[in-house]
C-alpha cells in the first residue's frame, strides 16, 4: 500500500519561501495516471488544494496561488516537492500530500512568523 510522508520545517518567516517534500512508499511516483498533489488546511478552515505533479512530471496549480508555488520531484528518491513563495501568515496551515486525493500524508505543520 502506497504512503506517503511530508516533510519540511514547521517554521517560516514572512517573506521566505516555504519548501516541503513528499517521500513516497510502496509505489512510484511515476506509475501511469496517477497524481500527486499538495494540499493546505489554514487553522478552522476547509481543505484547499494546492496543486499536483502527474506521472509524466507535468504541473498544475490552484489560480489564486499559482503565481507563488512551484511544485517539481525527484524520481531518483521519490518524492515530489512544493516551495510556496513570498510567505504571509495566511499561509500558516497543515500542508498535506497525496495521491489521487485518496491516500494522504499525516500533514504537518507550517506557522509564517517572525
């Protein structure tokens, strides 16, 4: 069974760039349609998708942070990764990965502050 676990410091300043990776088991992140995906929970709201990297390395993010987030990965280990640009509080949330929305990260925490 495929599981994947976040990884990344859970503290960022305002302005930094917010960096994660995603290291996945029992399965590549490379098999035939499947996607991988970020996700974000702010504190006492819903969930809000991110954005993916398919198996053929193709990206796509959510317009309203698009400008902001670069997703890419490494087949060599695994992983796929997110950075997330010019970081505000508003971004404090749990950030979670995962596949095809059905398998997910525990997440972990990220706080913006100073």
């Amino acid at each position: 069974q495929v599981q994947l676990q976040e990884s990344g410091p859970g503290l960022v300043k305002p302005s930094q760039t917010l960096s994660l990776t995603c290291t996945v088991s029992g399965g590549s992140i490379t098999t035939n349609s499947y996607y991988w995906s970020w996700i974000r929970q702010p504190p006492g709201k819903g969930l809000e998708w991110i954005g993916h990297i398919t198996y053929s390395g193709s990206t796509y993010s959510s317009p309203s942070l698009k400008s902001r987030t670069s997703i890419s990965r490494d087949t060599s280990n695994n992983q796929f990764s997110l950075q997330l640009s010019s970081v505000t509080p508003e971004d404090t949330a749990v950030y979670y990965c995962a596949r095809d929305f059905l398998y997910w990260g525990q997440g972990t925490q990220v706080t913006v502050s100073s």
